[in-house]
C-alpha cells in the first residue's frame, strides 16, 4: 500500500521537474559520497548536511539550479514520509549568497554612461 501512496505522491510533480529533480538527488548522493557522508546521515538530511550541500554548490551552480536541487531533497523526504529539518530562513540566506557568489552575477558598478 506504501509503494501506491509514494506512486500518487511522485504524480504531484510535472514530469520534466522530475527529471530535473532527478539531477538534483543524483547531485546531492554524489556530493555526500565525496564528503564520506553515511548513507543513514542522508535522510532525513540534518539542517547542517543541507547547508553544506548548499555551501558547496554556491559560486559554482546557478542560484536556480541550486534551489531546484534543494527542492527535489524536499520532494525526496516527502514522497518518503521523512521530516525534512530544513531551517527556512537559513537556506533562504544560503540561496542569497549563491545569488552574490554566481559567476553570472555581475557585482561591480555598471561604468558605461547611460546613452
């Protein structure tokens, strides 16, 4: 009956957010498997084990990318029925920071005079 119950819940999202959301927990297993991070320790995911995973991709993945990869860890822990210890306004800073930190971002003033 479980196995029905976490069927009808993956429904809930469209499938090319699973698809993306895929990338983001084969991300998040690739990361905690080079950070040595027991397979136990991964779910439900400590507030400190999202907050490193966020650290790490921040300057490296686009802030988009990053809250999407988060997301699908959120998606994850709900199919599953697992409390997700996520501190909201803590990983709402981290995702400002990535913000600040893309290499999309442009952080110097804008030198060129307007026309």
């Amino acid at each position: 009956m479980l196995d029905r119950v976490e069927v009808v819940l993956q429904m809930a999202w469209a499938p090319s957010t699973a698809e993306t959301y895929g990338t983001g927990l084969a991300t998040f297993h690739w990361f905690c498997d080079q950070a040595d991070i027991a397979e136990e320790d991964r779910a439900p995911a400590s507030q400190e084990l999202l907050e490193v995973f966020a650290s790490a991709l921040a300057g490296v993945y686009s802030p988009s990318t990053i809250s999407n990869y988060l997301a699908r860890i959120r998606a994850w822990h709900i199919i599953h029925s697992l409390d997700l210890n996520a501190h909201k306004p803590t990983m709402d800073a981290l995702l400002k920071a990535a913000i600040i930190m893309s290499p999309l971002t442009l952080n110097e003033p804008n030198d060129h005079p307007s026309a």
